[in-house]
C-alpha cells in the first residue's frame, strides 16, 4: 500500500454467479488527486465504486480505505468519513423532504432526519453547503420538485457535510439535460481546482463530463483496468478507442475533452 494513498486497492476481483466483474484490479489514489474513471456499460465502473464506499466487499485482495483495511474494521464509522453521490441514492429519500434535511442526513449516514437529532449548527452548515453549491433558493423547497440538475446538487452537497476525507461520485451527470450537466460540470470543476476539497474519484461514460481540474484516469474494460494515471498523459484516442472498443477521435480544446466516433 502507497504510504499515504487514500484508496487502495490491491489485486481485487469481484465474481458473482461465476461472472467476473472485476478482475484483478491494482489502483491507488493518493492525496490532492481527481481521479475519473472511464468505461463502457457492464465495465465495472459502479462495482469499483460500491467497494470504495465499502458497501460491497471483493470476491478477493485487499482494500485500504483512509488507512484502514476492509474486512477488519466497522465501516458503519469509516462511512462517516466518505461522501458518495449516486443517482440511485435520490430515489431512496422521502420526496417530501427538503434539501437542507437531505443534507442533514449525512451527518450520521441516515436517510431519514427523524432517525437522529440536529442542532441549528447542523442546518446552518446544511444551508451553506446548498448556497455554495447555487442551491439556496430550493433549499426548503420539498425535494420531489427540484429538477434533476438541483437534485443533483443537493446530493453533491450532501457529500460534503461532514467535511470528508474522500469524495464518490457515481455518474453524478446521469439523466440531465445539456443544460444541466454543463451546470453541474462546472461545479464539479469548482471543487475540483479548489484545494481544500478532498480527492475526487467521478464515475461517467463520457469524457465531455470530465471536469476541468481532473488529475488522473482509470479506463475499465470488461473489469480489468485498461489504462491508468496522469489524464494528460493516458487520455489519448488510441487508449479511449482500446477502452470502448471501436475507432474514436478525441479532442481537447479549452477546459474540456470531447470523442466522436472515427
């Protein structure tokens, strides 16, 4: 394990129903580093990401999260020191809650306020995290009427309500319109320049929802890494073409990557 890696994974495989999902996976990601990981549908983007968040365990190897191994310690307390956004977390809380209560929430990992007590401490750093994140409008809005871009945003301000160690973000850009993934990329892109953010780790399908300030790369194929390390050196056509399996052109202009079939 690298002496100050934040996630480690060593020589990780995940097989269920004797298909292999991952298989043999050697990553490390160190402090300060915004990591996104590239890969086709089925390549194993989400499994990696379930087991960072400690949330499923490997079928085999070794996993250090924040210092501690996976298997010999109470994730329930090591969650508390990760944030995770992921489509499929919106869809479990309450439509009628608020934002400022869903970000709540993640002060004790819960999906619901009732379960524990806050403070005003707790709804006030809520309501600055939104405002940071350009949610304070909404904030006491119930949550089955934000759009699909603010509800990603209260999700992505959920992430940092405990002030992390560690950001997961699942396809954080899945379902929105143009115009709302360029708001959220930008976002993203704040946090990502922003030196007092934790590292990132972003799972997409698409490198135009890469964010500017993105340090490294992991590209999956059929659950083995294809390709990993600094994104302007590993980033290239011939990679991304290896990575999705057929012939892409890629561009950088500006801030942003795009790709287009060849």
């Amino acid at each position: 394990m690298p002496p100050d890696a934040v996630l480690d994974l060593q020589d990780v495989s995940l097989v269920r129903e004797q298909r292999v999902i991952l298989d043999s996976v050697d990553w490390a990601v160190n402090p300060g580093e915004r990591w996104v990981v590239l890969g086709r549908n089925g390549s194993g983007k989400t499994s990696l990401i379930r087991i960072a968040s400690l949330y499923l365990h490997p079928s085999s190897g070794t996993v250090h999260v924040l210092g501690q191994m996976l298997g010999r310690t109470d994730v329930r307390t090591l969650r508390t020191r990760i944030g995770l956004a992921s489509p499929s977390l919106a869809d479990r809380f309450r439509g009628d809650l608020s934002p400022v209560e869903i970000v709540m929430t993640a002060r004790h990992g819960a999906l619901e306020p009732w379960w524990h007590e806050y403070d005003d401490a707790d709804r006030d750093r809520a309501r600055q995290l939104l405002a940071q994140l350009g949610c304070s409008l909404v904030a006491d809005q119930r949550f089955t009427l934000l759009s699909s871009g603010e509800r990603q945003r209260v999700l992505l301000a959920r992430t940092l309500m405990t002030s992390p160690d560690l950001l997961l973000l699942d396809e954080p850009t899945a379902g929105l319109d143009l115009g709302g993934r360029e708001e959220l990329v930008a976002t993203l892109s704040t946090l990502a320049v922003d030196p007092t953010t934790p590292p990132i780790v972003l799972v997409t399908h698409h490198v135009e929802e890469i964010p500017y300030g993105s340090t490294h790369v992991l590209m999956l194929a059929e659950g083995r890494v294809q390709a990993a390390g600094p994104i302007h050196d590993v980033l290239t056509a011939d990679a991304l073409s290896a990575c999705f399996g057929l012939p892409l052109e890629l561009d950088h202009i500006g801030q942003r990557w795009t790709a287009r079939s060849a």
